[in-house]
C-alpha cells in the first residue's frame, strides 16, 4: 500500500492513514451534507512517488511505478476532511477538480515540512468577516497600520498565555524573562524555534483549511499596495504558541509519519487558538468598519 503518515489506527469502514483533526466543521452547506461524521485529516507521503486519480466518489491512491493491484486503495471523499501531502504525489485534473467540488483544501509541503502552497475551493457561503477584510483592504488606507496593531495585541495574548501555563506549572516567569520575550516576540517579531520543523508546514495547513472553511482568502491586498498575509500571520501566532508552550512536544522528529502523528496530538489545541484568533480579527475588523 502506499505509505502515509498514520495518525490513528486503521479502523473498520475506515482508510488507514487518515488523522483525525479536532474541531474542523464544513462551511458549505452541501461540503457539509456529503462529509462523513468520521472524516478524517488525509496525510500523503512516501519514499516513492504516489499518484491520486479519482473515481465519482473516491481518491484513487497508487505508486505509478507498481503494477500490482495490491498497490491501489480507494479513499472515500465523503470520509476526507483535508489533505496534506508532499511535493512528490502527482495528482490528476479529475481528482483536484473532486476536492474542488467537494470543499476538500489541498496543502502541499517539501520534503522539510516548508509550505508550498494550497489548492482553496471556492465557499457558496461567506462570513461576515470575509466581507469586512474585503472592504477594509480594498477601500481603509489605514488598515494596514490597524492589521499590524492587531498582529502585535495576538502576540501578547500568546505571551499571556505561556505566562500562565508557565505559573500553573509552578515555574513561573521572572520580571527580566518576561520583559526579554516581549520585547522579542512582540515588538519585534521574534520567536527562538525549537520544535521540529515539519510541524511548521502541518500548521500552515490546518490554518489554510479552516480559514478556507471560513470563506476567507489566504491574503489580501490593502489600497495601499501593501500584502496581509492571512495565512501566514495566522501560522506564526500559532507557531509562537505551540514553541511557547508545547513541552514534550520539543522532541526531535526527523520522519513524516511521527511529524504527523506528533501534530494530531496537538491539533485540537492549534484550532482552538486560531478560533480566538479569528473572533478577535473579527471584533477587531467589524469595529473599524463600523466605528
């Protein structure tokens, strides 16, 4: 079978190989409709290339270079929440065009977790905070400066959060440590990593696939000609918390399938943080659009 990264064990009724993602709900009305209860994360990787064509209702998952039959499996879409896979999966029209259709955001990484890129199905329904960025970047010269406010305020609340874990932890943090990280972090933008660096491009698609859910774009541009770049500001204040904060979590991973396993564990907490994230950008922009 083609190897990808399992997060869960294989279950009956279920393809093997799938991961789980907490908190993750369909935008659509029809995505939701189709999507299983059970849908999982879908991780592609392999030391060979793998190729995915489609049949009506399935991913069709192969090694181009088998003959076997042995080597086929068949993924259904109504049970694929997302997908993440690297840059060596070839995929056909057909099955890109089925995950447009279906609501399923596509990420790709490198072979060292860096984001490539994403494939965002276009959302019949739109938040009300899509519309708001859409006319605040297209039309407010002063967004700009009122987005990178925002940015700055979400890097303390990620601080805030790391100084209480670190109190309830009875380690807590010091005058000097906490005026050193917010200087860095904060003011400017500054963060040491030291998880592995697999799990960077594993958030950067968790972060595409809910703002994508969400109707919202991966950037925008302001009147000004400056870029916001949704995504990746969403990525790193997620990041920033996962580096802050993830204790064990800081153990070396140098293989896809332990990235993506290790990832699954920390996935629910990732979605909660950037649904804060999202409320807050919401408050935020509906503010400024409507004083």
């Amino acid at each position: 079978m083609p190897e990808r990264h399992n997060t869960c064990p294989a279950q009956p009724g279920r393809p093997a190989g799938a991961g789980r993602t907490a908190g993750a709900a369909a935008a659509g009305a029809g995505a939701r409709s189709s999507r299983a209860l059970d849908a999982r994360t879908l991780y592609l990787a392999a030391a060979e290339p793998l190729r995915v064509t489609s049949t009506g209702e399935a991913l069709v998952i192969s090694r181009p270079h088998c003959g076997t039959m042995g080597e086929v499996q068949r993924v259904p879409v109504a049970r694929v929440l997302r997908v993440v896979c690297n840059d060596s999966v070839e995929w056909s029209g057909a099955a890109l065009a089925l995950c447009l259709q279906r609501g399923i955001t596509v990420s790709w990484l490198d072979g060292r977790g860096a984001e490539l890129g994403h494939l965002w199905p276009q959302r019949p329904r739109r938040t009300d905070l899509a519309e708001a960025l859409d006319m605040l970047a297209g039309s407010e010269p002063g967004w700009s400066d009122s987005y990178r406010h925002w940015l700055r305020h979400q890097r303390l609340a990620v601080l805030q959060v790391w100084q209480g874990e670190r109190a309830r932890a009875g380690r807590p943090v010091g005058e000097a440590e906490w005026q050193l990280a917010k200087r860095s972090w904060v003011y400017q933008d500054e963060l040491a990593d030291h998880l592995p660096p697999l799990l960077h491009g594993l958030a950067a698609a968790l972060v595409a696939h809910r703002l994508s859910e969400c109707g919202l774009s991966s950037h925008y541009w302001c009147c000004a000609g400056e870029p916001m770049e949704l995504v990746q500001d969403l990525t790193r204040l997620v990041w920033a918390e996962m580096n802050l904060c993830a204790g064990a979590l800081a153990d070396a991973v140098d293989h896809p399938r332990e990235a993506a396993a290790l990832f699954e564990r920390w996935s629910g907490r990732c979605v909660g943080a950037l649904h804060q994230h999202l409320a807050n950008l919401r408050a935020h922009a509906l503010r400024e659009l409507h004083g």
